[in-house]
C-alpha cells in the first residue's frame, strides 16, 4: 500500500484526537490538522489533500458548511464525516452532499484505518480481487465454451462474458482484459458452428430445443400482459446486453425489472428482418407470402423497409383474434422525441403503446462514417458509455418517468445487436447482390470464408428470395465481407465498425425485460 498521502484532520477538539493522529502517523500516514472549518478550507488550499476527516458538529462554520466550501475547491478529494449525532436528517444532508464514507464517534483507531484503507487503497484491492476471481473462473469458462450443446447453454456463457468484459474494463492493468477477448473469439467460433448445426433444424416439424426467436416475443413475453396491465414496449434498435447492462441503473431510479431474459434474434439479424419479424409475428418468407404489399425486397430503398411496422402489428393483434387498442411511434431524433414526451398522454390511452428508437443504431453507422464518433467510441466501454449518456439526456428518459408515474408495466427489448467487426474475408456477387458487411444475398455469390454460413435453400430458413438462384451467405465471428474492388479501401474504413447481420453472441443474443414502476 502507498503510504505517501497526507490527511487533512477538521475538528474544534482536535487536541483529544492526539493519539488518533498519532497512530496514524506511526503508520505511515501524513496528517495535517485544522480546529475549524475556515482553517480547513484554507489547509486544502494550500495543499495536496488526498483525504479528509471533517467534524459534523463545530462551532462558527458546521460541518456541513465547511464541506460544502471543501466541495467548491475540490470537488474529487474524498470527505469522511464524523459527529457525535444520529439523527437521519444530518446523514441524509451529508451523505446527498457526495461524502466518502460516515462515522459515529466515538471512533476508535483501528475503524479510522480500516476507512483510509477502503477509500485510498480500494482500487488495488479491486483490481487484486477481480483479477483472482476471473483467473479462478477462466478454465471453468473455457470448458463451457467448449461443452455448450443448448441456446441456454450459450445465454449462459455470454452473460458471464458481458460480466467480465463489464468488470475487467476498469482495471488499469489490461492483461486479464485482452485473455477475456481470447476467451470471447472462441466463444463466437464455438457459437457460430452452434448456429450453422442447428438453426435449420429449428424451423422442422421437430425442434424440441428451438429457443424463442423473434417472431414469438411479443406472442409469449407481452400480450398475455395486455388486459391486466397498461402496458409501453419500448423497442430500441440495435441494443446489446452489455449496453442494457449499463443503462439498468439509470432507469432503475423509476424501474425495478421483474424478468430479465434473452431470446435468439432471427437471421438476417437486421432491421428489415428482425423487427419486421417482431412485429407481425411471422418470419419474413411467412410476411412475403400472407402479406405481400407489406414486404419489401431489398432491391427497395432503405429506408422503406420498416415503414409498414405498426400494420403489421395490427395484423397480428387480428390473427390472434385481439381487439386491444393500440399506439405506435418511431422517433428518429431527439426532436421527435421530445414531441412524443410532451404529449404523451395522447399515447397512453389504449392497452399497448409502441415506441421505436433508433438512437444506438444509428449510432453504430454514425460511428463508421463520423471521425469524432469514431474516437469517442473506440472500444466496446465507450461504445456502452455513449449508450449511457445519451439515455441520461435523451427524451426517452423523460418518457420513462412519465411511465413510472402513470404505473405503467414497461418492455424494453431490440431486435438485434451488433459486433465490432476485425477481419476482412472476399466475396464476389452481382449487381444485385445486398450490400450488407455480415450478411449477402444474390446470385452465384463466392467467397473466401471458410466458416461462412451458406443457405442455398432460403425458404429452409423462412427467408424469401429474389429469384430462384438466390441464396444467403452469414458472416460469423468477427468477420466482414468486402468486394475486391476497392479491397484495400474497405477493409481499413470497416474494421473495428461495429455491423450486424451475421452470426454472433452479441448480434443474436437480443436482450427482453420486463420492468414495473418502483413506486417511488
């Protein structure tokens, strides 16, 4: 432990707090003191102060004054406030005031200790137990990953990887980080020959171990809630788990989750799809076929893909024979989600309300296309990091709260997720052939991948085709498929993008959860 740090010491009876300081010193500890809290405030000025011991209850400037001129010099040093007085409302003042820790007197030198010991030595300490319990944990990982036989098995695995990746990012030592990110290659090497051997066979007469995919999640997770409780579904596009995993505590503030579940995003694991599929209940070759103006190749533009989302979902609520009312609206931009906050009211008057943001997957191309994006989300923590921050300042936070207010039973899931792509593999199709870096489909398309997932039969996994030829190729892993032409150009502008379409934990492993109104 780095015994160079100096304590600064505020108490009006300092001089019966001799053999604490004392005893301190005697292990290594510098310590400065001051009798009031107008001293202290100057000492802190004056000083380097790695942390603080301020008496609640002085004469002239209290405690709680004193800290708050403390906060306006140095808003970061670390206070511990000590007082003779429990009473609640001086524990609530203080601790509201961003204090490090809160002690009773009397106190006793050891208890003094064991408090510098936590605050000033709590990141070696973290950093020690973390890494022993990763490094305990690392072949029992290994042997699942190699083992996995189930989608639960997979679920499993990935959620202890999302753990670790969470935990290990905030060391400052990055060696058990990068033996995590070789645990996580053979992971999706292992997932994706899971997918390739068995997604077929999940769409035949007999699939005791299908898991539940897109076209089921609002049949089994969200209608039986409907008639029992209003009810928000908030679908955010492109949402990965370690992204949910970083925003649960914000909207914990108004939520507490009552079911935390993952289901398997359909392939292409794209919007046109994946949502499409949500929504109307249907695969898509089942969309093409029952309802063909509604389905839109992907010779269309882009942007018309997902226009017919609430129809669909209207054409669901009739199959099922359901009459509950029903809301829906996407918002593209801040703008448009400021409107919908603003009267949301007018949304919450039928059973089910529908709200479709597009902030992270717009983000993600933002992210390819856009420098400063590019840097700002450079790694997966400042991926999750900008997810965070934009919920905290976002509409759809304000929404939140309205919905918690009303007592409003929320589903907050995706379609699909995405993955940072690192290794480029040749593909060559026609002209027709989609554009997509993890997935194609077209004519007479090769390529170089040797772990490439082939359908030359698309109706074998519910897919609709273009022409009679035509067949889907997955890329898996990290991998991206780039065109010869202008080979060089693409490899290095698409690497460490983050895309989606193909087969991986992060892409196919879509988060669902369902949250009900803290009451608070």
């Amino acid at each position: 432990m780095d015994k160079n740090i100096t304590i600064l010491w505020v108490d009006d009876e300092i001089d019966l707090l001799r053999p604490h300081i004392l005893f301190l010193q005697s292990k290594g500890y510098r310590v400065i003191t001051a009798t009031n809290g107008f001293d202290g405030v100057e000492a802190m000025k004056k000083e380097s102060i790695d942390l603080i011991f301020l008496d609640e209850n002085m004469a002239g400037l209290s405690g709680l004054e004193t800290l708050l001129d403390m906060k306006t010099v140095n808003s970061v040093t670390p206070v511990v406030m000590i007082t003779k007085s429990e009473e609640e409302n001086i524990m609530d003042q203080a601790i509201g005031s961003k204090i490090a820790d809160y002690l009773i007197k009397p106190v006793n030198p050891n208890q003094i200790l064991l408090t510098i010991k936590k605050i000033t030595d709590s990141p070696r300490l973290v950093t020690a137990q973390t890494t022993s319990q990763y490094q305990s944990r690392f072949t029992r990982l290994g042997w699942d990953i190699n083992m996995a036989g189930t989608f639960e098995d997979w679920m499993t695995i990935y959620r202890q990887l999302v753990y670790w990746d969470m935990e290990l990012e905030k060391l400052e030592d990055k060696g058990m980080h990068e033996i995590l990110q070789s645990q996580k290659i053979d992971a999706n090497n292992n997932f994706s020959r899971f997918i390739r051997n068995n997604y077929e066979g999940w769409f035949g007469k007999r699939s005791d171990n299908k898991p539940l995919m897109s076209p089921n999640v609002l049949r089994q997770e969200v209608f039986p809630m409907l008639g029992q409780h209003k009810v928000a579904l908030i679908l955010i596009d492109n949402l990965r788990l370690d992204q949910w995993y970083a925003i649960a505590p914000v909207i914990g503030q108004y939520y507490k989750p009552d079911r935390e579940l993952l289901y398997c995003a359909i392939l292409p694991t794209v919007t046109q799809y994946a949502r499409n599929a949500i929504f109307s209940g249907l695969m898509p070759l089942g969309i093409s076929q029952l309802h063909p103006d509604l389905w839109l190749d992907e010779d269309v533009d882009e942007d018309s893909h997902n226009l017919h989302e609430q129809e669909l979902l209207r054409k669901q609520f009739q199959r099922l024979g359901m009459s509950y009312s029903l809301s829906y609206e996407k918002i593209a931009n801040e703008r448009q989600g400021k409107k919908v906050a603003e009267n949301l009211h007018n949304y919450l008057s039928g059973d089910l309300s529908v709200f479709v943001y597009n902030f992270i997957d717009a983000m993600s191309h933002a992210r390819t296309n856009v420098d400063i994006i590019r840097d700002l989300a450079a790694s997966e923590a400042g991926y999750r990091s900008i997810t965070r921050s934009w919920l905290q300042h976002s509409s759809l936070m304000d929404i939140i709260r309205q919905l918690a207010n009303e007592r409003v039973k929320v589903v907050i899931t995706t379609d699909h997720g995405s993955i940072n792509v690192s290794n480029p593999i040749r593909v060559l199709g026609d002209r027709e052939s989609s554009t997509n870096l993890r997935y194609k489909q077209g004519k007479m398309l090769n390529h170089e991948g040797k772990n490439i997932f082939e359908v030359k039969d698309p109706s074998a996994i519910h897919l609709p085709k273009l022409a009679m030829s035509t067949t889907y190729v997955f890329a898996t892993g990290y991998d991206y498929m780039v065109y010869p032409k202008n080979y060089n150009h693409f490899v290095n502008y698409y690497r460490n993008t983050f895309q989606h379409g193909g087969i991986s934990l992060e892409e196919m492993m879509a988060p669902l959860v369902v949250l009900s109104p803290t009451g608070n």
